[in-house]
C-alpha cells in the first residue's frame, strides 16, 4: 500500500507507470533497512562493488557505460510554451512536442524492471526554503545516490501532505541509446524528464535540474534565487561567525574554497572556516532585511581526480564512510580506489582495474580513473560541516563573490561599487580556457554568476531579476570579484591559493563590516596593499601590486568581448546593466 493518500501524486505515479509498465513498483523510505537491501541487490546484480569495508566502511563502486560519463548540454533542454522565455543560451523545443517525444521513448522501457519511487525534499524538511520532489526511475544507482545527495523518506510525504505542489522527476536508463538520451524541463509544469542516461548530472534529478533550472524559474516567479553557489562560515579569533556566497565556473577550486583550511598563523590565531555548501545556493530575503542562505542539498557530488590531502583534506575525508565513487580505478591489492593526483611516484599502486573494468599498469599513458569521475558522500562526513548547516531559517549573507581564471585581466579581488555594478560584474564573468583539448588556450568563455548551463528561463530576464532582487534587500550583501589565477609572464601563478585565499577572504569580509578601506579603481574598488595580511607568505607587497594591477588595455579588450555578448541578449538586456558598461568605458579612457 503507498504510504501517502495524496491524489495529485497517486494519479501521477499510475499515469507514468501506464507508460513504461515496470514489473513492480518499491516506494523508497529511506530506512537503513531497504537501503541494505538495495545495496545487496545492486552488488549481486554488478552495479555495485562493495570496497574494503575496513578501510571505506559502507563505500561502494561503480562504473557507468562509457558513452554516459558527464551532463550533456547539447541534450538538455528547456521546454516552456514561448521559445523566447528559453532564451538564446538554453536549447528550447515546445512542450508538447517534448512530450510526446518522450513518452514514445517511455513506451515499455521498464518493463521486467522495477520503478522505484523517491519522496525527497531539497533543503530541510518543513523549513521556509524547503520544496520537494517525487523521482520516479528504474535506477537502483539513482535511488543509492539521492539518498545521500537528498533528504529522503516518509517524513517528506507527511510534509507534502495532500499537496499538489511538488516537482514531478521522471527517469529511465532506458537502453543508453545516445541518439534518444534527453534531460528535459518543464518550468511551467513542474516537471523534469530524463531518460537514457545513467550518470549523475543528468539523472539525480534534484540536483542542477530542480536545485538550479526550475528552482532558478521558481525563484523568478515568487521572488528568491537559486544560485550556483557556495556557501562559508569565516569564523575571526572573537569568535563571530560571518557567511558568504560564491559562484565561480568549473575547474575554478570551489569545492576547495568551500572547505577551505586556513594557513598556519590564521589557525593559531584561532581562525575556523566552515562549509555550509560547496555547490548549490537557495537565497531569500529575511524579515532582517537580510539575505539568507541554505544549501538544499543533504551531500556532496565532487570531482574526483585532482582531491587529496594537500588540495582539499576536507573532502578526501568526507569520502572515507558511505560514499559511492563513479568511474574511479579499483585497487585490487586492498580494495580501496584510487584517482590521478590522489597519490604520487611510488605510492601510485602497481597495478589498477581502470573505470573501464581493464587491468592498468603504474606508467601506462592513458589514466585509470576518467576525468570526470564523481564521488558521492554525505555531507555530515565533512569534518568541517558548519554547525549550522540543518537551520531551517539557512545563514545571513554579507558577501557574494564572483571569479573566474583570468591570466592578466581581472586582479586578484576588486569590490563592486553598488549592487547594480554587482550584478554587471557577475553578468561578465568569465574564465579563460586553458588546455588545448578544449580548443584553444586563452579563450574567454563567458558564464555568468556559472549559471548559464543551468538557468532555467531567459538568461536576460535572469539578470532582471538579481536587479530587483537587490530592491528587496533592506541589508545588501556586498558583491566581489576574485581571481586567483593570475599569471607572472613565465606562466607561472603569482598568488599562492588555497587555504591562502583566507587572507583575500577576510579583507573582503571587513569591507562588507565596515572595518577597513579601499582604493577606487577604474573597475571598482581595490584593497590597499597594506591591509591584506601577507605574513608568512612568499608574496612580497610589490607583487601584491602587480596581483591587484588594472590594465586600462586589456580591459577596454575586455569591454568590447561584454559588448558581442550581451549582443545575443537584444532588446531584452536590462538597461541598468547596459548603463553600468558604459560607465566602465567611460572610466578607462
């Protein structure tokens, strides 16, 4: 018997369930005791490899097929009735015709399978910012991995109550046909669909499908944000505890940032950092006039390769329990994994099962786990998880911080001069490309706020929104862009980074506090060399200059690429953000 009495959710279910005729239908409860069960069932049927459970008590393996390994942009779509909400950066097709398309697809294809049915809620169950979910999918992959990427269970059912007012998630891995694989959203219709993947971007429909493109439309329609963002706790030697948001492109160290350890003085000193989110982002306005934040997410689905004691110690940890780990190599000699980076020369294990399943020998060229392996862990491993990561009200925000790799533009940090020059700084984000399997080195790929593969609607009206946003806010935030990827003319990086980027956080922090002053720059404004603290560091005050240098030259190059971008936008460029680029032309003549 269904553990709920809700017709809107009960109708729906027998309505998909007409289509692709499962064998039998399993409601998830997220009890210990079915997840067990399931786990069981996924190694006895080769989904899953349980790991040394010694070692990694309660990890697991698995591999994807190898044409399904990462989101596709080009199958993604955005489904609303007027192609021009959609915008020009997301690929559109009408709804109906989506449809139909889909439930063609749908035909059978969980026929001999079982549909499981997934009840989960981003955000904290009966918070101000919690919305839920219902995810129907064949996957016992999918069901493992929202179950620690969500909150999961009867406690969601009980919250939604008699409600029709949940996101409906549909999913098979149907039979992988690349040519028929599809993650389409339906913002109007609360609906997201998937089928024909299995990897977790585009099939853990909680996360950037509902947490970013239609939360990212919810937002717009009852005035809140979803962001791509993360979310930390600074914690001075007082003991006061001052939070930020930040959004930065791929391959830019936000997860690093967002578990960022402070260097050696700062941790004698006293100085904390926590991690209230490494991804995700739901802002609202508070009865303070302040912006709040939460992390609608209950874990961590990170990159893999690159993450080991030195770069990030925090997330390493967070996947020594309970963690499943996607297309990483399997160590045969103790049944643990292991991934580039994770350890160097002679602690590389010998001999390797690659995520392809093929044995690999320590020198072969080609590597052992792919590039875009994944771990999924919960957050409660993270050692350090803020204290207030479950407050159902979320953390005030005093800063939003933008950035991008950038080898000689964008200074190591500047502070926007208003919100409405905030919004313009993050419209502008960019990073530069910088291997040459993605083309050219040096390219300047534009993302603004990182949204633009998953807002949901018309990227114009998107900055509409973060503009009336900032009318609402009694208390703004203030908004920053960083860059701690600027290079010497060698090529080499001139700012350290890492938990070092502590020491540009917490100057950044006094500004939003009032506690220290900047200098006014063409582009915004600059800290004054002397305020941010180098002690320790290899970083001479002269080589903070240069870090902090605005080039006149290359920023009217820069204003010329925001004007072909903002071209594809037309008429429906906000003029405040139109205005805002002049004046920047203005002030670097």
């Amino acid at each position: 018997m269904a553990p709920t009495q809700n017709k809107a959710v009960l109708s729906w279910i027998d309505e998909m369930a007409a289509k692709a005729r499962p064998a039998s239908i399993v409601w998830i409860d997220g009890s210990e005791a079915q997840l067990n069960a399931l786990r069981r069932q996924a190694v006895d049927e080769g989904i899953l490899i349980q790991l040394n459970q010694e070692k990694l008590p309660g990890c697991y393996l698995h591999r994807t097929d190898p044409h399904d390994v990462a989101r596709v942009e080009d199958r993604t779509f955005i489904c609303c009735r007027h192609k021009e909400n959609a915008g020009p950066t997301n690929n559109w097709m009408n709804p109906q015709e989506m449809y139909d398309k889909l439930y063609a697809l749908f035909d059978g294809t969980m026929e001999g399978r079982t549909m499981y049915v997934i009840p989960y809620s981003m955000g904290i169950v009966g918070s101000p910012f919690a919305k839920y979910g219902i995810e129907l999918t064949d996957s016992i992959y999918v069901v493992l991995n929202m179950t620690i990427m969500t909150r999961v269970g009867r406690q969601v059912l009980d919250a939604l109550g008699d409600s029709g007012d949940y996101i409906k998630g549909l999913h098979s891995y149907g039979t992988l046909d690349n040519e028929n694989k599809y993650i389409a959203h339906f913002p109007e219709d609360n609906t997201i669909i998937s089928i024909n993947s299995n990897y977790g971007g585009n099939v853990l429909l909680g996360k950037k499908c509902f947490a970013l493109r239609i939360a990212s439309y919810l937002g717009q329609q009852e005035g809140w944000m979803a962001e791509h963002m993360l979310i930390l706790g600074i914690e001075n030697p007082q003991g006061e505890v001052r939070y930020l948001s930040a959004a930065f492109p791929s391959a830019c160290g936000k997860t690093n940032l967002a578990m960022l350890i402070p260097p050696e003085g700062y941790r004698k000193a006293g100085w904390k950092v926590w991690c209230v989110g490494d991804d995700i982002a739901w802002l609202r306005v508070g009865p303070d006039g302040r912006l709040w934040a939460v992390n609608p997410e209950y874990g961590f689905f990170g990159v893999a390769p690159g993450t080991n004691a030195k770069s990030n110690f925090n997330a390493l940890e967070s996947t020594k329990k309970n963690t499943i780990f996607t297309n990483v190599a399997y160590n045969p000699a103790d049944g643990t994994v292991w991934w580039d980076g994770l350890s160097k020369g002679d602690d590389i294990p010998e001999t390797l099962i690659d995520w392809n399943g093929l044995e690999w020998h320590r020198g072969d060229e080609k590597k052992p786990a792919h590039p875009n392996s994944r771990f999924t862990a919960p957050a409660k491993n993270c050692p350090c998880l803020s204290p207030e990561f479950d407050n159902p009200q979320g953390v005030p925000i005093s800063a939003i911080i933008f950035g991008g790799r950038r080898a000689k533009t964008a200074p190591l940090v500047y502070q926007s001069r208003s919100w409405e020059h905030g919004v313009f700084v993050g419209s502008t984000m960019a990073s530069e490309t910088t291997a040459a399997a993605a083309g050219a080195v040096g390219v300047v790929r534009r993302d603004p706020m990182a949204m633009l593969p998953f807002c949901g609607y018309h990227m114009a009206d998107y900055w509409q929104h973060w503009l009336d946003m900032g009318k609402k806010i009694a208390h703004q935030p203030k908004i920053f862009n960083v860059n701690w990827f600027r290079l010497d003319d060698e090529g080499n990086f001139i700012w350290p980074g890492f938990g070092d980027n502590l020491r540009v956080l917490e100057w950044i922090m006094k500004r939003c506090f009032d506690e220290v002053d900047a200098q006014e720059t063409p582009i915004g404004y600059e800290p004054n060399p002397e305020d941010i603290n180098l002690e320790g560091l290899d970083v001479t005050v002269d080589t903070l200059k240069e870090l902090l240098r605005v080039d006149p030259e290359l920023w009217r190059q820069e204003v010329a690429g925001i004007k072909e971008f903002y071209a594809k936008f037309g008429d429906k460029l906000p003029e405040e953000l139109k205005h805002q680029l002049s004046i920047l032309e203005e002030n670097l003549k």
